[in-house]
C-alpha cells in the first residue's frame, strides 16, 4: 500500500509530457494543495485509489487528450473538486466509485470529453454532482444531495438506472 499524506504542497505533482499514472491500494491525503497534480497530457489506471482531506482538488490533470480509468476509488473531503480534467477531449471511465463532500465538483471535465459512470456513489458535494461540457453516459448510479447540479452536460447524455434527486440546482 503506497501512503502520500499531509505535504504543504501537492501530494503528487506531475509536469512530464506522456504521464501514465498506475496506482493500486494507495492513499493521497491531507495535502494542502491538489492530491495529484498532473500538467500535461495524462493517462490515470487506478484500483482502490483513496483521494481524501487536500486543500483543492482531489486530482487535477489540466491538459487536453488525457484519460482516467478508475475502478473502485474514493474522492472525498477535498477542498476543491474531487477530479478534474480540465482540457478538452478528454475520456474518463468510472466503476463502483465514491465521490462525496468535495467543496466544488464531484467531477469535473473539459469541452468535448466523453465520461462514463457505473455503480457509483456522486453526492454531498458543494457544486454539481458531475460537471461536463461533453457527454455522459450514467448507469446505475446515485447522484444526490450536491449543492448545485446533479448532472450538468454539454452534449447529448444518457442516464439510465440512476436516481438524481434532491440536487441543489
């Protein structure tokens, strides 16, 4: 188990080109900055990935064309959003996943991104439950309680499922 924890900095922070992230059974928590900071192009796998108490967002990757495949992780606590792709064009596959109590967004993306969300949890979060300006496509998942918008999309989106309910916005 890989443990980043309580750093007055970002947790992990990343300004390569071509980043391929892989992290299994690991912790980023109580950082004062973003959990994982990724700067250009990225690709994230994770599995049992636990992203809880930093200062702004849980992971940002801030270029365009990168990717994430997250398969049973947790965003909590964190100060901004829980994830955030901010480019354009990005892709983000999700699966039997935790996003809760975030400041900002549970998740947040870029124009023309595409994000897939199954067996998962989005709520409790200060803004919108998922934020996109590309499309969705959510399948049995629960987004309630965010302090905006359950789903707010910018291209055609598919729920199906799911329960939205008792949303801010």
């Amino acid at each position: 188990k890989n443990t980043s924890r309580d750093k007055d900095s970002h947790g992990l922070g990343f300004y390569a080109d071509d980043v391929l992230l892989e992290a299994t059974a690991s912790e980023i928590i109580n950082h004062s900055l973003d959990g994982i900071h990724m700067r250009s192009k990225s690709e994230i796998h994770a599995d049992s990935l636990f992203v809880n108490g930093n200062g702004t967002d849980g992971i940002e990757v801030m270029d365009s064309n990168s990717s994430a495949t997250l398969y049973q992780v947790q965003f909590a606590d964190n100060g901004g959003d829980g994830i955030r792709l901010s480019g354009s064009n990005n892709t983000m596959d999700i699966d039997y996943s935790f996003f809760r109590d975030n400041g900002g967004d549970g998740i947040d993306m870029g124009s023309g991104s595409t994000l897939a969300v199954d067996n998962s949890l989005i709520g409790y979060n200060g803004s919108n439950g998922i934020r996109t300006a590309g499309a969705a496509t959510i399948n049995y998942s629960d987004i309630l309680h965010n302090g905006s918008t359950g789903i707010f999309t910018g291209d055609f989106s598919t729920v199906n499922n799911s329960i939205v309910w008792f949303n801010g916005g």
